[in-house]
C-alpha cells in the first residue's frame, strides 16, 4: 500500500485498510455514472494508508498512526517532534492514568506526520482521533482548537489531543522554543531545573542546576545572558511558564520537551 505521508510502498497488513480496499474494489465493480438519491460518487480508488494500529503488551495500550520518526529520517522529510504525559481524565479526579505521546509533524505548515501514544487508558482514542484529523490534512493548529468530550472521569478541559496541539503550535509561532534531546549530552547549555528542591533531590540530569519555579522571579539575575539555557521540570509545564518569564527578560532559553519523564524514558531506550 502507498504511504499517505511518505507516498512510499510498504506493507501494512492490518484488517481495516484491508476492508477499505475491498469496499473500493467491489464499488468500481459494480459502478455507474451517477448514484440515485443525489448522494455523492462512491470511493474508486485506494489513497493510502495511515499505518493507524494498537496492541496491549503487558496492560499497556500502544498505538500509533501515520509515520514514525525511524521512517522520516529514512525518506529525508522534515520534521519536527514534542512529548507529553497527560493525565487520562482529570487529574484531581480519583484514578488518572497517564498517558505518554510522542507528536510528529511538519516544521514548515504544522502539518501532523504521526504520533504514538502509550498508557493504561485512553491511548488508543487519542491516536484515533489525531489519525482522524491527518486523513483530512489536519495540522497541529487543528488539534489545539478541536472541541472533545469533557467530564472529569472522561478527560480533561484541555484534552490530551489539544495539549498536544497547543505545544506544537506554540513551537512553530516561536513562543516555546525546544531543544534536542540528542544533543543533550554535547550541549554546552546551562540546564536549569525548576522543579522544587525536594523534586531535584530525588533525581535529576547531571550537571543541572535547581532552580524552582516559585523562586525564579528572585533569582533570574544569576542566570547567563550570554550562554544559552535548557529548562527542564517534571513534564513540561513548569519549564514552559519558566521560558516565558525568562524571555520576556531577554534571556536565551529553550525547553526539554516532556520533562523528567522523557528523560527518564530516553536514557532506557538509549536513545
């Protein structure tokens, strides 16, 4: 099957484009120029696939749709990526779950290239729904504004698909600039930790320096002007209110994506 983000062949057995293939197939079959009713003209050809796929391994649901990043290296597309690790519903509801997203998409248009999500619950209908919006060219602004479900045991005023969104679009409009975790241990960046002090002593990246949110307003001052700094929390929030502060203030500052917990997932995966 064709690739809808790379055009590229590859195989991709999976029983729901199997299903649409044959729905097209038979259609072109039996066609005729018009269809009664005024209803629109039926499917006649295959476009693609997604890749749109789930499996639980160990009472975690993994999914994933449209293309990783392993396969966008291998193509040469451009791209760009952040994480998250949301809550499944509410947090201040009891029994959240988080759930863990990695978010592809297209440096120059905001255009979605994939996205993987893991978790205990409600990862498989987050990627049902960002697949949904990638078969109608959707972009990471799309996803920020699409209006979801809420109660609080069902998911959150900003539901894990709009905080995708929002992070996204907030990178590409310049207003949360990321750095690279690849670069991570090359960088000659101060690493500034805003967690609080307790946080910071239960782990941390070397070489990071604490400096908590709550105290940054006092201490900015004993900051570099001149050195660019990486800010870092436990999953991104704090570091992102702290880039703004610090911004405003003319500093050069950039944010791990995704916090302690990417980090901590990246130095398993070694990679």
């Amino acid at each position: 099957m064709r690739n809808r983000i790379t055009r590229e062949w590859q195989l991709v057995p999976l029983a729901g484009p199997a299903n649409r293939q044959g729905r097209v197939a038979a259609t072109a079959i039996i066609h005729h120029s018009t269809c009664s009713g005024g209803a629109a003209r039926p499917t006649l050809a295959f476009e693609g696939v997604l890749g749109t796929a789930v499996c639980e391994v160990f009472g975690l649901t993994v999914a994933i749709t449209g293309a990783s990043e392993k396969l966008l290296r291998r193509v040469g597309m451009d791209y760009e990526k952040i994480y998250l690790h949301p809550g499944h519903h509410a947090s201040y509801f009891p029994g959240a779950k988080p759930i863990h997203i990695k978010l592809l998409f297209s440096k120059s248009d905001g255009r979605i290239l994939g996205a993987q999500a893991v978790g205990e619950a409600g990862a498989a209908g987050r990627i049902d729904v960002i697949a949904t919006a990638m078969m109608s060219g959707g972009t990471v602004f799309d996803l920020e504004d699409l209006e979801l479900c809420y109660a609080p045991q069902f998911g959150a005023a900003k539901d894990p698909v709009n905080l995708a969104g929002m992070v996204a679009a907030n990178h590409l409009r310049s207003d949360l600039l990321l750095a690279d975790w690849s670069e991570l241990e090359k960088t000659t960046a101060m690493l500034v930790d805003v967690r609080s002090e307790t946080e910071f002593a239960d782990g941390h990246i070397p070489n990071a320096q604490n400096f908590p949110l709550e105290t940054l307003r006092d201490r900015f001052h004993e900051l570099p002007r001149n050195r660019e700094i990486w800010l870092i929390c436990g999953v991104g929030q704090r570091a992102y209110y702290a880039s703004r502060l610090l911004k405003q203030r003319g500093y050069p500052v950039k944010v791990l994506s995704g916090g302690m917990q990417t980090y901590q997932a990246w130095m398993r995966a070694g990679d």
